[in-house]
C-alpha cells in the first residue's frame, strides 16, 4: 500500500502531496500585480515553505517547470531570480514556457518536484 500525504489540502487542490520519497508541489504564483522579479521572489519563498513543510529543500529539487505570461519580457527577470536562489551544482531538470495564467496579473507560475 502507498503511503500518501498530502499538505495545507483544500477542496480543490492540495500545495503538496509526497509519494515514493517525492515531494510534488502545486503551481505556486505570487500576487497579482506586482513586478516579474517580485513574484518569482513570493513564489520562491512560498516553495522554500512548502519544502520545509514536506522535510526536504531546494537541494533535493528533481524537476522545476515554469510558465511566463510573456517569455519576451518576463524571462529575463524570472531567470535573474531563480539563478540566485538555486543552490549550486542543485539545479533540477527544468522546462519554461509560455502559458496564459489562471488570472491577468498573474506573470510566473512555477512547479517543483524535490526528493525527501
């Protein structure tokens, strides 16, 4: 039987749910409006939490996927942000892509998987 646990769930949707040893982290965004480097920022230090949350780090990241509202204007910024809170010689698996997000003031979604 898999052991299954799931974190800060709600009705919809949980912000992790851990199975075999994997952390698999809900897409984080930061809040509405603000600049590209604020809301990488919000949402690094939201995954950091949820990381905590789950018993492992950033050190243990497997996968990261990150959607831009715009790769012309945002990826930049986002990539600024995210090289400096990557730990060294930990950077995951990574894909980016642009993507309409779930609200218009939403500018970076990002999505992580972690080893425990």
């Amino acid at each position: 039987m898999t052991n299954i646990t799931r974190i800060d769930s709600g009705p919809r949707m949980s912000q992790a749910v851990i199975v075999n040893g994997i952390a698999h982290l809900a897409g984080q965004v930061g809040a509405e409006g603000g600049t590209v480097t604020e809301q990488t920022q919000a949402i690094l230090d939201q995954i950091d939490v949820l990381l905590a949350k789950a018993g492992t780090d950033k050190t243990k990241l497997i996968t990261a996927q990150i959607w831009c509202a715009n790769m012309a204007t945002d990826f930049a910024d986002m990539n600024a942000v995210w090289d400096a809170w990557v730990a060294p010689g930990c950077a995951p698996a990574r894909w980016t892509g642009e993507a309409v997000l779930a609200t218009p003031g939403f500018k970076v979604e990002i999505i992580v998987t972690a080893a425990l």
